[in-house]
C-alpha cells in the first residue's frame, strides 16, 4: 500500500518521492492545505473510500494515512 | 511568546504585506457616501468591493422604515428571542420571507454566519453523513463543526464526485445532506444544481442551498439559483443573508420541513445569542419588498456585471466562468497581487484582496463585487484603472489586449 501512496504523492507532486511510515505529510512533503486536499482526494478515488474530515485532521504521517485507509476499507 | 504565538505564521505572512507599505486590514473609509462611494484618505473612491448587490444601503424607504422603527421600539433588543420574546418585526420577517420563497417556514438568525451554525448543527447529528462542496464558505465547515455528523468533502461544482460519495455511503444508516452555495462567494461561479437535484433524488439525501451571494441576484423573481435552476422543489432548506442584496445584517432559512420550528428550542446559535434590533428588522423588510416590487435593479446589476466581466476578459485577465456580480481577476502570486491592489486603490478603485487559504487555488485574487447602484462610468472607471495598472505591472502585454478584444 505504501508504493501505491508514494505514486499517488508523485503524481499530485509531480516529481519523485520517498517515504516511510514516519514521513510528515505536511513537514517533510511540503504540502500547503491545497495540496493535501487534492491528495486525499486522489487517494479517495484509488481506494473508492471516502476519508471524513475528522479522520483527516488526525493524519499527520504516511503510517496514520495507511491505518485511516485500511479502516475505512474494512468498514465498507 | 505570547498565548498567540501559535498564529506566528499567519503574522509572518501578514508582515509580508505590511512590509509593501501597505494594510488591507485597516482600509478605514473617512466617510461613505453612496452605496458605490466611499472617502479615503480623503479621496473619493470607487466601492467595488462590497457585496451591496441591489445598492439598497442608501434606500430611502429603507432608511426611514430603520429610524422610524428604532425611534419607536429601540436601538435593540437586548436579548434572545427565546428568553426575551419576539418583536412583531421578527414574526413579520419570517413571515414575508416564507411568502417570497413560497414555503410553510422561516427562521430569522442574527448573522447569515450563525444561520448556517444553526442549521448545520442541528439538521445533521451523530451517525448523519454531511456533504460538502470542498470550496464551501467559513459559516459552512463551522457549522459542520458544531454538529456530531459525519463531514464528507465533494470536489467543487462535481456533481459526479457527490454521487460516487454518496453511493460509497448507501446502505450505511442516517440522514445525508448535501451543502453547496448558489453563488460560490470567490470566483462566482453557480454550482451545477439541476444535477445535483438529480444526485439528491437518486440517493435519498437532502439538500441545502446557502443563496448568500444570488438572493436578489440570480432567477426570474430573484430568489437565487434554485429559481433559476427551476429545481426549488428538490432544494429543502435555503440559507440566506440580510448583509449583501438586502443592505443590512442578519440570516436566515426557510423550508417546508413540518418539524421546522423545533429548531427553535435545539439550535444553540440561534437561541444563545441577541436577536436583530428592530430598525435592522424594519430595513430588512422594506428592503425585501423594494426588491420584489423592483426587477429593474436586478437588471441593472447583470448589465453592470457583464460589462467588468467580459471588460475584464477583453483586456486579458482571467476571471471566474460565468459573467456574475461577483467578478474576480486572478493574480499570479501575491507580490503583484498586493501591489495591484495599492495601485488600484490610489487610482480611487476599492476592491477585496483575497489570497490563499482563503482562495480555491494557489493564486491570489482581486475580487470585485458589482451592483445594481454603480454607473456604467464607475464600471468603465474601473476597468481602465484595472488596463493602467495591469499594464504598469507587466500583466497585459500590447498582444493579449488585440486578441481579447478580437474575440
Ligand atoms: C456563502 C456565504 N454564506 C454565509 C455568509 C455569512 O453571511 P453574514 O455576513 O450574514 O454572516 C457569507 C458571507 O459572508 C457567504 O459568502
């Protein structure tokens, strides 16, 4: 799962990306608020989930968006 | 390091701007003189900023229905409707927006901000689904942050967007309500409504409309984009404001909900807080009448907005999709968005600056807001301000102007 969000980071991005679990979306991406709203709406769209605005504050790192994202896909 | 140090770095980028010698927050008008003239620096300068769609500030019916009522009954009410009581006025008000809208309910709020508080919080609850267009006004995400429901963001104006979210939702329980705006408050854009009504009906959700910025502004009767739209009965509640097409201050929302007036006794921003004072009441409804009784002002804001629009188009800046009262230039970054709008200003042009996060994308704007009250000098005015400085700052070359104008 964490290859197909670094694509996706790439592909909002437009250049090529490292990650971890530990990485800072916002910190060490430098993503601004516009950027990450259209990358979770991407990941939104790959998954066919729908991420809840308060789960969305509650990501900070790659690691949170993975367990918001197999959380929601098990609720549904 | 005070308590608000956490803000250093919206003061950072504040500073910035300050640093250009300039403040757009404390633009303080001397004097204001008509609803499209103010004085600054004891200049007079053209108010293309303000959101006074039908120019009814001024009105003097307005103004003598206002003083008449605040000499009789009060500068204000000094309390809440539900622990103070009503004035005829509210009751009045309520009543005549029910009629214009043809519905069974209305509710006066105290600001259009805590009507969509006050209606969000308390239409959706814990266990509901809350959807909302990602480009929805500050009142929109506040609401939906006083309430326990679910928030769940569509991309802006895509209706296929909502219904893939929605259909991820069926089968899951509680109430789903759509949010969008009839007019979106940036770039004046209308939201697609027709085929949100269609999403509405397939997926068995409600829908609201927030008519902030298209009361008064967009339909055959002005009652905003549901009217255009010809899809009022799929719409069940439409939040509004006092404070643009109406000249004054206050919210509302009407409906044909039958359990409507419950929201009386649960909504907290509606309950918990001071109703309008009686000569704002008495200007509202005079204005709501000078509305109905006088299509002419609608028609002569569309003349005017068309003409900053398509003015603005053929000098070569980019500006929102449709020719609306709300006519916003996008500016390439904010050093030349800060300065284009100092420079404006000294031409005697006022308008809003508007940059980012407030803004739908990275750029910044210059956001201009007609009405019916401006002249088509004033207009012509602007748009020759907005050709001298666009070209001093190196935004319009000599090409783009012949191509515009060509097209
Ligand atoms: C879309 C929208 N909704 C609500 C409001 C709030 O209105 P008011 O100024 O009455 O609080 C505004 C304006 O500020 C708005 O643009």
């Amino acid at each position: 799962m964490r290859d197909d969000i670094a694509s996706i980071f790439e592909q909002v991005l437009n250049r090529p990306v490292e990650i971890t679990d530990d990485t800072d979306i916002v910190e060490d991406l430098g993503m601004d608020s516009l950027g990450v709203m259209n990358f979770v709406m991407a990941i939104e769209d790959f998954y066919d989930i729908s991420i809840p605005l308060d789960r969305i504050t509650q990501v900070q790192t790659v690691g949170d968006l993975i367990r918001a994202v197999e959380e929601l896909r098990k609720g549904a | 390091m005070t308590i608000l140090a956490k803000h250093a770095a919206y003061k950072t980028a504040y500073d910035m701007v300050r640093n250009m010698g300039i403040e757009p927050l404390s633009v303080r008008f001397d004097d204001v003189l008509s609803p499209t003239e103010g004085v600054l620096a004891g200049k007079k300068t053209i108010l293309l900023g303000t959101n006074n769609y039908l120019g009814l500030t001024f009105d003097p019916a307005c103004i003598e229905k206002s003083v008449e009522a605040t000499k009789h009954q009060g500068t204000g009410t000094t309390g809440s409707r539900i622990a103070n009581g009503s004035y005829d006025g509210h009751l009045r008000l309520e009543q005549e927006l029910a009629k214009f809208y043809g519905r069974q309910h209305a509710m006066v709020f105290t600001t259009g901000y805590q009507a969509n508080l006050g209606v969000l919080s308390t239409l959706v609850g814990r266990g509901d689904h809350l959807m909302l267009d990602a480009d929805s006004h500050a009142s929109i995400y506040d609401g939906s942050r006083l309430g326990m429901a679910e928030v769940i963001r569509f991309r802006h104006n895509n209706p296929d967007d909502l219904y893939k979210r929605l259909r991820r939702l069926e089968g899951v329980p509680g109430d789903k309500l759509i949010v969008v705006e009839g007019i979106y408050s940036m770039l004046g854009d209308t939201a697609p409504l027709k085929e949100i009504a269609h999403v509405k009906r397939e997926t068995g959700a409600y829908l609201l409309v927030d008519e902030a910025h298209s009361l008064g502004v967009l339909g055959e009767t002005g009652r905003g984009l549901a009217e255009q739209a010809g899809v009022e009965a799929d719409v069940d509640f439409i939040v509004g404001t006092f404070s643009k097409s109406l000249g004054s201050v206050g919210g509302f929302c009407v409906s044909d909900n039958p359990d409507f007036d419950v929201m009386r006794i649960v909504s907290r921003p509606y309950m918990f807080t001071a109703s309008l004072p009686p000569g704002v009441i008495a200007s509202t409804l005079e204005a709501l009448h000078q509305m109905q009784i006088r299509p002419e002002l609608r028609a002569n804001l569309m003349r005017n907005a068309r003409r900053l629009h398509d003015g603005l188009t053929a000098l070569g800046f980019e500006t929102g999709p449709e020719a609306n009262p709300i006519v916003a230039a996008v500016m390439p970054n904010q050093e030349i968005a800060v300065a284009f709008w100092k420079m404006l200003l000294d031409a005697g042009v006022y308008l809003n600056l508007a940059v980012p996060p407030a803004t739908p994308t990275n750029n910044p704007l210059l956001r201009s807001s007609v009405s019916a009250a401006h002249t088509i000098q004033q207009i012509d005015t602007a748009l020759e301000a907005f050709e001298h400085v666009g070209r001093q700052l190196g935004m319009l070359s000599a090409d783009k102007r012949r191509v515009g104008a060509a097209s």
